[in-house]
C-alpha cells in the first residue's frame, strides 16, 4: 500500500486526514503519457445547401432539405432582438369653395422589440 501526502490550501503541512482528488503533476514529455498522443486527420465533411431559408421575419425549412431528411423539426431559442422604424406621412388636401385646405397626418412609429 501506497501512502500519500495531501497538501490542504497553501498550507504546506501534509494532511493525510484530508479527502480531495489529488491531481498528479505530470510531464508531458514522459512517454508513459506521450504515448497516448497520436496525429489525427481532420474532419472533411461535404458541402451540403442551407436547410432553413429566412424571409423577412419567417424562417422555415427548404424543400430540398425536406426531400432528402425528411420530416425536420425545429427550436429557435436564445437572444433575438429587432429595431424597426416605420413612417408614414399622408397628406390630404381638401378644395371647397375656391379655398385650398390642407390637412396633415403623420405618423411614426419607433418600437424596439427584445426578447430574452
């Protein structure tokens, strides 16, 4: 049987009373590890088209990725946020009676939607 040291914070004093993982001190150029260290060929996948196609603010899956998968489900989650503006100015202009009235309608819209 082996007896070991356990060291407890940075205390120096050996605490053999002391339950911890003991996490050993290895070299890495000691062949009883290098030995497990072997080249490994990088991952070459095929090319393949996109599965979802985004139009405006509709995301869905391709026919092509439908053909070929079959049925796909998918989750959208994590942060999403949109910044949109819309304007709209309408003028309308009234003639009655030789006399020009104008009348003027704007509206603006400035919404910042988040979603977390």
């Amino acid at each position: 049987m082996m007896e070991r040291n356990v060291l407890s914070g940075s205390d120096d004093m050996p605490s053999p009373a002391h339950l911890a993982c003991q996490h050993p001190n290895l070299e890495l150029e000691n062949p009883e590890i290098y030995k497990f260290f072997h080249h490994v060929d990088p991952i070459l996948c095929k090319e393949e088209a996109e599965w979802v196609v985004v139009r405006g603010s509709v995301a869905s899956i391709t026919k092509e990725a439908k053909k070929k998968h079959g049925d796909i489900e998918c989750a959208f989650s994590g942060e999403f946020s949109l910044l949109f503006t819309l304007s709209l100015s309408v003028t309308l202009c009234i003639v009655a009676y030789y006399h020009a009235v104008s009348l003027s309608l704007s509206l603006s819209l400035l919404s910042l939607i988040s979603n977390r």
